[in-house]
C-alpha cells in the first residue's frame, strides 16, 4: 500500500509513518500518503477513524507523536509540529470544518485578514483569479459572512486559504452540511482549483463525490490506511462499502 | 483585655458571615454580590424592632420601633433576611441565568438597596442610618463584663452556625448543591430540579448573614449605608475563597486569621490611621490583593473542599468497613429501597431512601407489550434547515435497538427530542404509553428516561462514588432539613444506597477509582462512570449518545460488556446512538438508519449492510452525475 | 415643555458619556469574552489623574489627555498581569468575574490611600448654560458631547478602515482563526485594551467633569449603568450599544426630572434588571438569544 514515494520535488506534499493522537491515546497510527502537485488526494473513512485528527497533525492544530510532514518543492521544507500560523507562509493552506470566516466581517474582509497591505496589493492579481473561480463570491464581495449560505461560505473559506498562494490546501469535510445542489457545486470549484495550480487533500464524509474526482484515494479505518487507489477504481472496489462500514456482508452491487 | 473582647467579637461575626457565603458560593457555586445585602436587612430590621418609637424631635426617622426584647429583634431581623432571600431567589434563580447575568443582577439588587435606603430618609433614616441602638443586657453589666458575655453569645451562635453549615456540606443536600455547581444540566437527567435547592441555600445564606447583621448590630448600636458596601461581600468572598471554596473549617479559620491581622493594618498605613474611612476600604483591597495572589497558585484555596469517601461515608452510616465485595458476589440480590437498615442508632427510626413512586414500569406482557419509547412523526428545524423530517420508531420493552447515520442526518437533534432538550416543531414523544412531548427532561427521567451525553457528564469535583449517590433518587434523603436535623438518620438513609453503589462500582469496574475526583478519569471510566450512574437511577430506558466517542480503543470492548450487561442483566431497554458499526452490529439486534432527518432503513445490520439506501446515507449516491473534466 | 427639553438636555449629555463607557466596555468585551467589573476604576483613574495634573497646569483638556494616556496604561497592565493569566489557565467562567471584582476592590482602595475618602473637586471652567435648539447647555456640556461625537467616530474609522480595526475584528469573531491567518492575536488584544483605556479614561475624564467633585466611587458609581447600555444594546453590538447609552441617557433623564432627581439611578437598574431576565441577549439583537452568557 505504500505509494511511490517520488523526488521531493516533484511532490506537493509527503506525509510518512504520521502518528498523533489526544490526550495520549493514539487516533492516528503510522500514516503515509503522497500527493502530487496538480492532485486532489481524497481521505475518507467512518467517523471517528482519525481522519480529521490526521488533517489537524498536518497542519499543527495537533502536535504530532511521531513522523515527517514535508512540503515538497524545490528547496523542500519539513512542516512536521509546526504552528499552523507558519504553515500558511510555506504554502499550506488549512480550511477547518467549522469556524473557517470571519461572521462578521464581509468577503473582501475576509479575504484581507492578516495581509500586509503590500500582500493585498501583490494579491490583486490571484483575487481576480479566485474570484473568477468563484464568480458567486464576487457578487457578494461586500456582503458579511454571516449573511452568505452554507454553500458560499465554505467557498469563501477555500479563498481565504487561497488568497495565501499555497502550494496545497487541506480541507476537512467542505461538503458537510450542504444540499446536493451544493455539494455538487464544491467538486466543481474543487476541480477548478485544481486546474488552477493547487493540489488538494480533501477528508469527506460524501464518498462518492469525492471519489469521482479524486486522483488519488486513500480509506482510513482505526487510525490507519486501510485501502487505496484512484478515485474511481475505490469507488468500484466491491471491498471499499464494507471496510468503511466494518461489517463483514459485502453490499451487493446494483449498478 | 477590652480590645480583644472586641476584636473576637468581631472575628465571631466574620465568622459567621463566611458560612452564609460558603454555603451560596462554596458549595453552590452562586457568585451572589448582593451577599452583604442580606446582613444588612437583619441588621436594619432588628434594630428598629427593638428601637423605640421615633420621634420627629429624636432626628432620626424609622419605620417600625416596637421595643421588642433584643431576641424577638434577631428573630425578626433573620426572618426578614430570610424573606428578602426568599424573593430575591425566586425571581433570579428560576431563569436558569448564566453565571455573569446572575452576578450582576445581584450587583444591581445590593446597589439598588443601597441607593433605595440612602434616599429614602423615612426608612431607616436613609444616609445617616440609625443610631442608639438599645443593647440586649442592658445597662447594668459592667463594660468588660458585658463584653465577656456578649463575645460569648457571638461564639455561641458562630459555633451552632458552624455546625449547622458542616452537617449541610456532609449531608446528600450539600452534596446535591455540588453537583449543582459542576454540571446543572447533568443533574436533570436524574429527575433532580436544581432550582428548589439553589433557592433553599439562597435563603438559607441570606438568614445566616441576616443573624451577622443582628449580632452585629446589637452590639455597635449604630448602623448606616456606609457600614455595608459591595466591598465587604468581595472581602467575605476573598476570606472562604482563600480558606478554601466548600470548606467551612477553611473559610471560617481564614476570616479568623485576617480580621485579626487586619486590626493591625493601621499601624502599617499611617494614612489609613489617620483616617478611618479609608479603613475598611483598605482591609478590602489587601484581601483582595491576597485573594488574587492565592488564586494565582492556588485556585482552590489552601484548604480543600471535603469530600465523602467511601470509608467516611460507610462510618458516618453506621456500616462496617468489611463490606468489600468481590466482583462475584455482584450477582446477588440488588438491595434497593425499603431494605432493612443494619445498625441503626438506637432511638431513631429510618429514613426512607427515596420518596419517588415505583417507575411507571408496564408489566411485561409478551402479548401486548407496550413499547418502552416510541417517537411519531417528529420534526424539527433550525432556521432554514430541517434536522428532523417525520421520524417515527418504537422501542420495545427490554429492547437494545441502535441508530445510526451520518454527520448532519439528524441523530443528535432526534436524541435531544427524546430527552427533553429540544421541542419538536411537530410530533409526540410516548414513554411507555404516555405523551411526554412537552416534559422536562427531569420530569421524564421521573419516570424512568435517562441519558448519556456526547462527551461525559459527570460531576467533575464529586468523587465517583458521590456520583453515583446523586444519581440514585432520594428526595426524602437530600432534604436540606433531615441532613441538618438528623444527621445520623440521613447519613444511615446514605449509607443503604451506598451499598448498591458499591456494588455498580464493582460490576463497572470502577471500584479502584471510588475516592478519585470524577475530573481526575479517562474517558473510558468517565463513561463508565455514566453507565453506573444509569443503574444507580433505576432508570428502564437509557438513551447513549455515541458512548465510545473519545474512548481509547482498548476500553471500547468494556464499555460494549457494559451496554451489554445494563441491558440483559439490569433490564434497561437502550437506545444506542452509535458511529461505530461494529458495536452496533455486535449489541444491536435491531438498528434504524438514519439520513437527511428520515428513518430511512431498519432491520438487522447484515440487512442494512446489503440496503441501497444505507449505504447511500453513508456513502453518498451511488451514481453521481460525471462532471466535466 | 421646557422641563422636558432640558431633561433630555442633560440626558443627551449623560448618555454621551455612558456611551464612551459602553463603547470601552464593548470593546474590551470583544476580545476577552467575559464582563470586567473593574471597568469603571478605569474612568476613575483617569478622573484621579486629571485632578493630580491640575496642580501642574490649568489646562482642562491637557489635565484631560493625561488622564486618558494613564487610564490606557492602566487597562493595560491590569489586562497583561492580572487578567490575562488567569484566562489562560481556568476554564471556570465566575473565577474570572470574582478577579475583576477583586481588581476592582484593590484600585479603589489605592486611589482611597493616595488622594483620600473624601471627594476631590476639579477645577472646571464656569460656563454659562444658552439654549441650543431646545436645549440648555453649557459650553462643557457642548464639549463633552462633542468629544463623544468624535471619539465615537475615530473608533467608527479605526475599526472599518484600518488593518488594525479588521485584525480587531477578526480576533474578536474567532481569535483562533485569525491566529492562522496571520494576525499577532496578542499584539492585537493588547492594542484594544489601550484602546479601552483611552475611550474608558475619556468617559471619566468627561463624567469628572461634568460632576465637578467624585471620591474613589466614581466609576464604580458607573459600571452598573454601562452593563446596562451594553446589554440593553446588544452583547458585541457597539453600534446598539452607543444608541442604547444615549437612550439610557435620556431616558433616565427625563425619568428622574418628572419624580427625584435622585432615582435617575433606580431606573437605569430597574431597566438592567427587567432586561436581564427577559432578553439577556439585549433589546437590539435580532437572533435568537445565545446560550453562552455574554455572546
């Protein structure tokens, strides 16, 4: 199960043998998993098998047991236990499930927190870009957080990630929530990110629709990797329904 | 000699102020400001009952001055108290307010009183306050020798308050007013209403402050606004909080100490010994600046707050120590209310362990059981989204039945409706048969529904076995006056559930940990800890939201023997809130799948397993339109 | 008519002054998330420091400025040594609150130790009252309310305008979040505080002022009525709270001229009380009340 662990710098990012947990208790046993740039890296698996504690280790929010996180790129860089503040400026971004806006301030606002106003200037140029990606934050660019749906704000919660030129962006669970209708429109941007320069590593709940547009998928049960692929070639995997569910009938096939 | 007569009189009504606030604050955890507010209602109202008659030409004006002997005056005086404590209570205490709001409500009563009294000269004779006071022993003693027996009758009341006030902490109530102060919603699950108590210490502080106004009043002959101010309940509060919140021995020793000390003070400021106005704001801020220091490195206080082991407790009952049990013996007969006592102190009769009525149980008749719980089309929504849509599901008697689903498909608000937390917009809740849709969860767990929380609620500064004897009901045996009136009794009542405590506490296998502060456990104990508190209850229908969440693997196959045996051996039919397939498929013969806020399968998990519309809950749709590359 | 017309006279120049406490108070409650009952020591202390400057030079509006540098200083260091550790080490909201009363139990005995129990008095301008409009005031009044005005408008521009106000913002939805996104969250914290200390001091300095003599008490005297006009506008709604100190202002005003002037008070805390229990989550706020004391 071990991917082809690449030159560093031709990798976006590389997790090996991370373990991390709470209070002691390990979650998270001795991961590896690679995503190249250009990549959407999809994680999935029940609740409770460590899958956003894994994103947490990754970004700093949770200080790793054990194990290397490297941001690939020429010169590389090791990330591994670094606060999430200092992520941001290597080219990581991180969107958290909940509590990823700011409620009470509007989109652009949002999008400036943090940045000089020499950033924002140098900025002007990837804001056209995003908001050509996300066309419905630029209609509502001066409208509070607070007062976009579900949908626009998890959007506007990918901008913020996005304004910071990251090389790659975690994002945990981004279709939770949300109705089909939206769910259906967060794969689209994910895949215009996507095309736009950004590698992804997304932990969904929605397998399916993650899966169609994953390159490469990885299915976490207790802590560990338990399956991987493409997307596509998990989704048809008969084995992916009952390790995920844990139990041992295997779901018949209706398609 | 005089000056130390006065100095320990004064010590004695510290004293006695500092159990009044140890009891709200320490115990109940009530940050209630308006504490000196109460000293000055009995101060106020047993002076002009034992004041006579004023007169226009006196200069003062009062209400009142009836002349009462000074005992009819204190007597008056704690009433009044009691009754301001009384009002002030209901109307504060009912809200449920958190814990800034109700702080500065009572910010808002003490300086109303205040600013009320001052300006309202016929009163109490608004700012200049009253004066000539008439003395209880009157004129004949000599000077020291009134001093003597006046320190004396101080002692006498200091020493019956602070027994009162210990046999209140010792007693099932105190322990009650703990649980009250750690987790409020916790203690609803148990049927338990923590408003009644909150008011009974209340009042029950505010007198013992009001007998302080009296005792002090009596013996100053004067009294005015400026005698009482915000600050003296700040210096009260920093004395039983440096002592130690809870402990009474603490808290009185530590108001000893300082008010001694603080007699000194002048010598120190020589500015403050100039000016005796400043000397009571000064003695306030050098508590007060002790008081942050201390907290700083010692929270608690330096004394801790008492809590009843299992050794004291089984001494305190009347029960020898031999009553280890091994793990084997948990299968006996369950001793449960109305069992004979063993020893019991001559001369008193028992007190019954609990009052509440035998649960509303229907018999288990195979043919027409009624279903333990059953929900009707509830619905529920928050703002634009609907968490429930139309569910509908029974739980037959007995039964162990999971519910599983996805994030976001509605379980936890499904959970809340069934317990009580949350109304359903539409729908009926049925509990054995009846409609308890729009019951407190207290009045539910009443008859026999309870309920464990996402992540452990447990009584972080009871030790686990104190939780356990809060769980249990006892309505006779948590009454504040048997617990002060008849210690032995009550202690007895305890002492007969602490034996089917002991008991849970093997069967969960918490019995190591039965002195450790409930704060002090894994995540794994703390859920055990629920489920014992579960049995303790009596409760017949347990709801479990997602027990193994935040459980170390390792303890997860107890908590699943635990589930297991509450439901087969202790008969407690369980609806099991789970993530975890596995678990659910190894307890749950039965399991309803939830997604979007619909039942949208049931039966055995094998069958669910091979369900569409399962595994599309979890899984999404099976085939989702391709987007374009 | 015209007992009505100065009344609310008064009350618009009252309510400008509470609404520099309110707008103080709503700020620091931004970025602490929980009340401070030492908050009216800082209107004192800049009160105390006006007085002291006043044997130094005549200059009201110097004596004035210093009061608000020292009561900025002392927000400050109150919030760096005395708050800030305890925040970060208890999770128990009421030991916070019994901090912040003992804080405030120890400024007004130092103030009482260095300049005394009895009141202090300021030497103010005597200025002759003139109508403006409908109302009577004195040129002091004319300033008080004209320094409200503006000091409201410099924070208004701060906090919608510049990084610092957007950073302030940021850390006040979500202190967290903005951590990762860049913000020095403690730099920010303690720039609002100084903040707090210059709106605070301005609120004390004018109400010293404005009374002519005060004792250790004075914005003790005052606390009640800025919880008042924060909670009656809204917890974290600074706009509604300087609309509600106004109203508070009149309000009270108006009250107390038709019955005692001496329970202008009285119904400022009667309408704290009635709202607390009614609506915690203030008058103005149009969601639903929140479970979390404060916000």
């Amino acid at each position: 199960m071990t991917p082809q662990m690449s030159d560093l710098s031709r990798t976006a990012l590389r997790v090996e043998n991370l373990s991390a947990g709470y209070r002691g208790d390990l979650v998270v046993h001795n991961v590896s998993l690679e995503i190249r740039p250009n990549e959407i890296g999809a994680l999935v698996g029940p609740n409770g098998c460590g899958k956003s504690t894994l994103l947490k280790a990754i970004s700093g929010v949770v200080t790793p047991a054990s194990g290397t996180v490297t941001l690939g790129g020429d010169p590389a860089r090791e990330l591994t236990g670094l606060p999430p503040q200092e992520l941001a400026g290597h080219g990581l971004g991180y969107v958290p499930q909940l509590a990823n806006t700011f409620p009470s301030l509007t989109v652009l606002e949002n999008l400036r927190v943090g940045l000089s106003r020499r950033a924002w200037r140098l900025a002007r140029e990837r804001r056209a870009e995003m908001f050509d990606l996300f066309p419905d934050l630029y209609a509502s660019r001066a409208r509070l957080a607070r007062q976009l749906s579900g949908g626009q704000r998890e959007m506007l919660a990918l901008a913020i990630a996005l304004i910071r030129k990251p090389t790659i962006i975690l994002v945990d669970e981004p279709s939770a929530g949300l109705s089909p209708k939206f769910k259906d429109l967060i794969w689209e941007h994910l895949l215009r990110l996507r095309a736009s320069g950004v590698a992804l590593l997304v932990v969904e709940q929605d397998v399916s629709g993650i899966m169609e547009i994953a390159d490469v998928a990885h299915l976490m049960v207790d802590g560990s990797i338990a399956l991987s692929g493409t997307g596509r070639d998990l989704l048809q995997d008969r084995e992916l329904a009952s390790r995920y569910l844990g139990v041992d009938a295997v779901i018949t096939e209706g398609d | 000699m005089e000056f130390t007569l006065v100095i320990l009189t004064f010590v004695g009504f510290q004293i006695i102020l500092s159990l009044g606030l140890n009891l709200q604050w320490g115990i109940a955890g009530m940050l209630n400001l308006a504490y000196i507010g109460f000293m000055a209602a009995g101060a106020y109202v047993t002076a002009v009952l034992v004041l006579p008659k004023a007169t226009l030409a006196g200069g003062t004006s009062y209400v009142l001055g009836l002349q009462w002997p000074f005992w009819a005056g204190m007597l008056g005086g704690i009433a009044a108290a009691g009754a301001l404590g009384l009002v002030v209570g209901v109307v504060i205490l009912g809200r449920r307010l958190e814990a800034e709001y109700f702080a500065i409500l009572t910010l808002v009563i003490v300086i109303a009183m205040s600013t009320l009294l001052s300006g309202q000269p016929n009163l109490f004779n608004g700012v200049e306050g009253l004066i000539n006071i008439p003395q209880p022993f009157g004129a004949s003693l000599s000077s020291t020798s009134y001093g003597t027996w006046y320190l004396l009758m101080v002692a006498a009341f200091a020493a019956v308050v602070y027994v009162l006030a210990r046999r209140v902490q010792r007693s099932p109530f105190g322990r009650l007013g703990r649980a009250i102060r750690e987790d409020e919603t916790a203690l609803q699950v148990f049927g338990k209403d923590p408003f009644r108590a909150k008011l009974k210490i209340f009042v029950l502080g505010g007198m013992i402050a009001g007998l302080a106004g009296s005792l002090t009043v009596l013996y100053v002959g004067a009294f005015a606004p400026a005698s009482w101010a915000v600050g003296e309940t700040i210096f009260a509060l920093s004395c039983i909080m440096v002592g130690g919140s809870g402990n009474m021995f603490g808290g009185a020793l530590a108001s000893a100490v300082i008010v001694t000390l603080f007699v000194q003070v002048p010598s120190l400021f020589n500015i403050a010994a100039s000016n005796p106005e400043i000397l009571a704001e000064v003695q306030v801020m050098a508590t007060a600046i002790l008081l942050i220091v201390v907290m700083r490195w010692r929270p608690d206080g330096l004394l801790r707050e008492p809590v009843g082991t299992v050794a004291k407790l089984e001494r305190r009952g009347g029960l020898e120590t031999a009553h280890r049990r091994s793990p084997t013996r948990a299968a006996g007969p369950r001793p449960g209310a109305g069992e004979q006592p063993d020893r019991l102190r001559p001369g008193s009769s028992p007190v019954p362990v609990s009052r509440t009525p035998a649960k509303v149980v229907p018999q288990v008749r195979p043919a027409e059981a009624t279903a333990a719980l059953e929900v009707r089309g509830i619905a529920k929504r928050f703002g634009g989204i609907t968490a429930v849509d139309d569910c509908s599901f029974q739980l037959p008697l007995g039964g162990i039945v999971g519910l599983v689903g996805p994030n976001g498909s509605g379980k936890s608000t499904l959970v809340e409706t069934i317990a009580g937390f949350v109304t359903p917009d539409s729908g009926r809740v049925l509990l054995a048969g009846r409609d308890v849709t729009r019951w407190t969860p207290a009045r539910r767990a009443g008859i026999g529904l309870t309920r464990t929380f996402q992540s452990a609620r447990v009584w972080n500064k009871l030790t686990v076995t104190e939780n356990l004897l809060v769980a249990a009901p006892g309505s006779a045996r948590e009454a504040l006056w048997r617990g002060v009136f008849r210690p032995h009794a009550t202690a007895h009542a305890d002492a007969v559930v602490l034996r089917k405590a002991e008991e849970t506490l093997h069967e969960v296998g918490l019995w190591p940990v039965r002195d450790q502060l409930a704060g002090e456990l894994s995540g794994g104990q703390r859920r055990l800890l629920e489920f014992a508190r579960i049995v303790m209850s009596g409760a017949t229908v347990a709801l479990l939201d997602e027990p193994l969440a935040g459980v170390n693997p390792v303890m997860g196959d107890t908590i699943v023997e635990q589930i297991r045996h509450l439901n087969s051996t202790r008969g407690v039919t369980v609806l099991l809130v789970e993530h975890n397939l596995k678990v659910v498929s190894a307890l749950c013969p039965h399991v309803l799948a939830m997604d979007a806020g619909k039942v949208v399968a049931q039966g055995t998990v094998q069958s669910l397993a091979s369900s569409e519309a399962f595994a599309e809950a979890y899984l999404g749709k099976r085939a989702p339109k391709t987007p374009q590359e | 008519m015209s007992v009505l017309a100065d009344a609310v006279g008064f009350g618009i120049v009252s309510g400008a002054i509470i609404s520099l406490s309110t707008m103080a108070m709503s700020l620091q409650h931004s970025v602490t998330k929980h009340a401070n009952f030492s908050h009216g020591e800082l209107l004192t202390v800049a009160a105390y420091a006006m007085f002291a400057m006043q044997h130094l030079t005549d200059n009201v509006l110097l004596d004035g400025l210093v009061g608000l540098v020292v009561a900025a200083l002392l927000a400050l260091v109150l919030d760096e040594f005395v708050f800030k550790p305890f925040r970060t080490r208890t999770r128990r909201l009421v030991t916070l609150l019994v901090v912040t009363a003992a804080a405030s139990q120890v400024l007004q005995g130092t103030f009482a130790l260095i300049f005394g129990a009895n009141y202090v008095t300021l030497q103010v301008p005597t200025t002759h009252a003139k109508h403006v409009g409908p109302f009577l005031w004195t040129t002091t009044d004319e300033v008080v309310i004209g320094l409200a005005v503006i000091a409201f408008l410099v924070t208004h521009v701060v906090l919608r305008y510049t990084s610092f106000g957007r950073s302030q913002r940021a850390v006040a939805d979500d202190a967290d979040l903005a951590r990762v996104c860049g913000v020095n969250t403690s730099n920010v914290i303690r720039w609002t505080w100084i903040a707090v200390g210059l709106l605070a001091g301005l609120g004390g300095a004018t109400l010293a002022v404005y009374s002519g003599t005060f004792d250790n008490l004075l914005g003790f005297n005052f606390l009640l009525v800025t919880f008042a006009a924060m909670i009656v506008g809204g917890i974290g709604k600074m706009y509604g709270a300087v609309i509600a100190g106004l109203l508070i202002g009149i309000v009270t005003s108006v009250a107390g001229a038709y019955t005692n002037q001496g329970y202008n008070q009285l119904f400022a805390l009667g309408l704290l009380a009635i709202v607390v229990l009614i609506r915690p989550s203030g008058l103005f706020n149009t969601r639903a009340a929140d479970t979390r004391a404060f916000g």
